[in-house]
C-alpha cells in the first residue's frame, strides 16, 4: 500500500515523523478536542500521508524513465489528480459535517513537521558529531 522506502533513508525517515506527528496530536485531542477536531486531524494526517506516497511513487517514476534517456511520460493530469482527490475527500467530509476544516489543515501539515524533525537531526549530528548524514 505505501511506497517501498529504503530502510533507513531520509525518506522512510520522513514518512515515519510524518506518521508519528499525526498519531501523537490525534491522540491528544481526543482528550482536548471535540470529535470534529480529531476526525479531522485524523483526515488530514493520512491525507498528508497518501500524498507523500503519490508524489514518492510519481518522481521516482519519472527519474526512473529520464534516467534510461527516455521521455518522461507523466502528465500534468496526474499532479492535479492528486489534489482533485484531496480536496473530493475533504470537501464532503467538510459538507457531512463530520470534520473541522481548521484541523483537517493542521493535519495535511503533518509534512511541515517532519522536516522540521529531519532538520534538527540533520543539525544535530552535523554540529554535535562534525559529519554530514545522506
């Protein structure tokens, strides 16, 4: 269902804070927040996910094929596909009154804080341990 990541790159990394951050603010809302706030958290953070999948699997498709020297066959179409899907999704859940539409932006920044994650690691071993990490 979700891209195969190599274990250990920055990508599996990013997925996995992506992951993480969702979990860890659906969780605390449900104690904080009303239902509508957490089920659109929820909505959000997997959205967040599903699209860090889709542009995985479109860009290493296309580096894949210019790497061969032959033309890249992605279309403009499929981009947009992908945000036409998420913002279906959202809209009718936002029309069934079954999210908050505030939460269910939080949650699609879920890619935000990953790389905010990915660079405090990044600093850390760079100024604590004088290496660069790829």
């Amino acid at each position: 269902m979700f891209p195969k990541i190599r274990h250990g790159g920055i990508e599996e990394r990013i997925f996995r804070s992506m992951a993480f951050a969702t979990a860890l603010v659906v969780i605390a809302s449900l104690a904080f927040a009303p239902w509508r706030i957490t089920t659109g958290l929820l909505l959000g953070g997997v959205l967040s996910l599903f699209n860090h999948h889709w542009l995985s699997g479109s860009t290493a498709a296309a580096f894949s094929v210019l790497a061969h020297g032959a033309k890249p066959r992605l279309k403009l179409a499929q981009y947009i596909l992908r945000y036409l899907v998420i913002a279906t999704v959202v809209f009718v859940a936002y029309n069934l009154n079954v999210i908050s539409l505030t939460a269910t932006l939080v949650g699609l920044s879920s890619f935000v804080v990953a790389l905010f994650v990915e660079a405090l690691r990044e600093f850390y071993f760079a100024f604590f341990h004088r290496e660069e990490i790829s």
